[in-house]
C-alpha cells in the first residue's frame, strides 16, 4: 500500500495502518491518516520517526511517573530477565522480586491492607476485585450479596465485566454487550456539572441520599461492593464535592459493602501520595486495585491489595479454592521493575514533586478560563483538564462533530505538545518529574492552540462565549 504524498512513508507506519486494530480505534479517520509512529523517549519527551520532538503531557496513558529513559530501570529489567525470566506463581509458587513487591504494597498501603493478587494490568485487577466480592460475602454466608454499585461516566478497564461496570460517555456502544443484571450506576460526582440550583455542599447530599435509596430499594442483603476511582480520571478529571467519598464509604460500612478504591490512575504519586484514598479522601478501602504508574509504564502489570479482613474471611475453615489468576500474575521481571521504580521515586521525592508542581500547573491552568471556548479547568495533583464549552453560562457544550477538543490536540502536537483529547476535554497527566519551566510550556503551548482552533471556529460561524 502506497502512502498519500503527505504521510510518512516509513515501514513502521504502513505496517501499523495495514495490520494493527488499535483499542479505541475509529476506522474511518484511522484508514485515513494512520497513527503517529513514536520512536523514542527520555524524560517526559518523546521523538517520532522523523525525529520531531513532543512534550509528552498525557504521560504515555497516565503512566510513565518517573519518566522515560532510565538507564538504571533498564539494567534492573535485563538483570531480572536473565537471572529468571518467568516463573510460575500458580498456587504455591513464587519468585523473590513478586514477594518483595508484595510486601513493598503492605507497606505502602493503607490499614490492612496487606494482601496482594498481581496480574496483568487494571482491567484485571479490576476485574478480580469484583469477583472477590462475591466470592468474600459468599464465605460469610450471604451468596446473594453480589451486586455491584458504579457511578456514571466511571472507567474500570476494558474486559467485558470492567466495561460492564465502568460506564463512560461515549463508550456503550449498541455494536457490543454488557453485563447489566447485578450493575447500578450512580450519578457521576462531578461539581462543575451539578445541577443549577444547588451548592456543592447540597450536591454532596444529594449524591449520598441517591446511593441510599438504591440500597433501600434494592436491598443490603444484596449489594455486595462499590467501586470507585477516587478522582474519575478517563471520565473527565472529575474531583468529587468535599466529603462524598468519605460518606460514602460510610454508607457502605453500615452496610457491609465493600469499598473498592480503583487507584489505576490515582496512585504511585499522580496526585502526591502512594494512594489517594486515605491520604488524599480520608478513606480506608477494602480493596484497592493499580497498575499504570506501579512500574511507570515500563513493564506491564497490575495489583489488587487487599484486607486481612478479607483474607480471613476466604481463607476461613482452610478448605476453599480462589480459582482465578493468569499466566503472567507475579511476573519477575515486572515485579522487579516495579520495585525499581518505587525506589526511584522514593529517592527522588517525586510524590512530593507531583504535589508541588501540581499546585503550580493548576494555578497557571486556571487562567485558561478566561479564555471563550474553555467552561472549566479541573484538577487535583497531576491530573488535569480544560473543558470547552460553546456557552459559559449553559455550558452548553459544541455539537459532537465540531470535533473541537481533537482539533486543539492536533494543533498542539503540530507545535510540540501532546495533550489528551476525550471528548469535549484536553486532558493531561505527565510524568511527575515535570518542571515549573515545563508546565509553562504547556500551559503556553495550549493556550496558542485553544486560541487559533476558537479562531478557526469563529471562521466557520460558530459562536462562543
Ligand atoms: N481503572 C482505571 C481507573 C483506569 O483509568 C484504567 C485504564 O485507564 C483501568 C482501570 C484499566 O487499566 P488497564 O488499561 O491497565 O487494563
């Protein structure tokens, strides 16, 4: 297949556009332009084929915390592979960088939470966790306590159960199924978004009151597990009202229900702390579930840690089986990656550079409100967003095909800046070695974009403000 004049000629980008289905893939524009091909990065910079240089500001997907390029996390990861490569971590089996991760986790962790199943990402972990669920309220004697509870425009991973619970704008498709028997979705958290008429502090309770009639109506005995990601990340950056996580979890504790916090995003620093639940939300989980900034993006892998309390209660009576686990659960060249990198932002004070810098980046970021296209910037740590909206007063929001949020995306890695487009949002989460110098950068850098998409859209007849 020959490349229109304008693209990339490269074997990488042909072999991309000819074989490869991406996730989230939209075909049209895909078979169209094909994908940006990187080659290379150091630090929260990346080169493509033809050696252009970007600023990273999406931290690959929310997960290269301590940067690119690490020699020494590079000499960690061939060490491990040569000395043992895989082992099997199947019932009674382990290898030494699986346990040490493990009781790194029970270390840094919150409360009991002492207990660790690895797998392969946050989908799965995710996933586990909903099954533990039922498998935890099964050896207490209630099997019908299963259901679990999700908030609207939540995402949880992307296997068929996690996409059953997560449930974000634009993702239900009618092409695929979910799993809605035993599911409840409660309204998203988000401030900005709330109701006219209402204070935040009325939202909040508006919020608790909404989860308690579903547990009145649908019944204790049956809702086993609530999950949430104590900032909704891919869902928008949504900082929940001051206290609802911490009443809600309330709630469930009157109710044996299981908190979940999914930290996939949230922990290892992205918004200052090892985990944002307690630390951040004064929350203490029963389960908590990451992956992502576990190994900084360096290798794959994902954990859910969970209670003693849990433990106990399975492993009560010694007989029971906990059958589910996969291949690469425990893997050492993973776990050794990802003991590496706590190490590395252990020693470089970069939980507190997240917090540092992010109080700046938010500061410097707000002032895009000023701006006519740009409603709301939002964030806590390093994760952040701007949403454009046609109406400052409605919010109102551009009509879906203006396409605005892809089209200021695209203008800023045409200047050197990759920012994250979902929706009506420009979303950004970089590494937390990130520097003020940096964050002026971006900040700058979007700002030129917002202003010439707005002045493209003003072209085109489209009215803002
Ligand atoms: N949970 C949250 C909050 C996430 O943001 C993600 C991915 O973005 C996942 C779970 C799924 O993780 P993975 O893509 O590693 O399966």
């Amino acid at each position: 297949m020959n490349a229109p004049a304008s693209l990339p000629n490269t074997s990488a980008f042909e072999m991309d556009r000819a074989h490869v289905l991406h996730p989230w893939a939209n075909f049209g524009p895909f078979e169209k332009a094909g994908s940006l091909v990187i080659a290379r990065g150091q630090g929260a910079k990346l080169w493509d084929e033809q050696g252009r240089e970007y600023f990273d500001a999406v931290g690959g997907m929310w997960c290269t915390n301590i940067g690119l390029g690490r020699r020494e996390m590079a000499d960690a990861i061939a060490e491990q592979a040569e000395r043992l490569a895989f082992a099997n971590h199947f019932v009674d089996m382990t290898n030494d960088p699986a346990a040490r991760l493990a009781a790194k986790l029970a270390e840094l962790a919150p409360g009991d939470l002492n207990r660790v199943h690895f797998t392969t990402g946050g989908s799965t972990a995710v996933d586990t966790a909903v099954r533990v669920v039922s498998y935890y309220h099964h050896a207490r004697g209630n099997p019908d306590k299963t259901d679990i509870v999700a908030r609207e425009n939540s995402y949880h991973g992307s296997t068929y159960l996690t996409q059953s619970v997560g449930k974000r704008n634009g993702d239900r498709i009618e092409e695929f199924r979910y799993k809605t028997e035993g599911i409840h979705h409660l309204s998203c958290p988000n401030p900005y978004r709330r109701p006219d008429h209402m204070t935040e502090a009325q939202f909040c309770d508006d919020l608790i009151a909404e989860f308690e009639a579903l547990i009145a109506r649908v019944g204790a005995d049956k809702i086993g597990g609530f999950i949430a990601e104590p900032i909704q990340a891919s869902g928008g950056i949504i900082v929940p009202p001051q206290g609802y996580l911490r009443r809600m979890w309330e709630v469930c504790k009157r109710h044996d229900i299981l908190f979940i916090a999914d930290e996939v995003v949230t922990a290892f620093g992205r918004v200052g702390h090892w985990f944002a639940a307690e630390d951040a939300f004064g929350v203490q989980p029963d389960m908590i579930t990451c992956a992502k900034g576990l190994t900084s993006g360096y290798l794959p892998l994902g954990a859910l840690i969970l209670s003693d309390r849990i433990w106990a209660a399975m492993a009560d009576g010694g007989h029971r089986w906990f059958t589910t686990g996969l291949t690469y659960s425990g893997h050492p060249v993973s776990c050794a990656c990802a003991l590496k990198n706590i190490e590395i932002l252990e020693r470089e004070g970069l939980l507190g550079n997240a917090d540092r810098v992010g109080a700046y980046f938010n500061t410097r970021l707000k002032a895009l409100e000023n701006l006519p296209l740009v409603g709301n910037v939002r964030g806590q740590g390093l994760m952040l967003c701007v949403e454009n909206v046609a109406n400052k007063t409605t919010k109102a929001l551009l009509p879906d095909e203006v396409n605005e949020s892809k089209r200021i995306s695209d203008m800023a890695e045409s200047l050197g800046l990759l920012v994250r487009p979902i929706g009506h949002l420009n979303v950004m989460s970089p590494p937390l070695i990130i520097t003020e110098a940096e964050v002026d950068f971006v900040v700058d850098t979007l700002e030129a974009a917002i202003r010439r998409v707005t002045d493209d859209l003003v072209r085109e007849g489209h009215r803002m403000g």
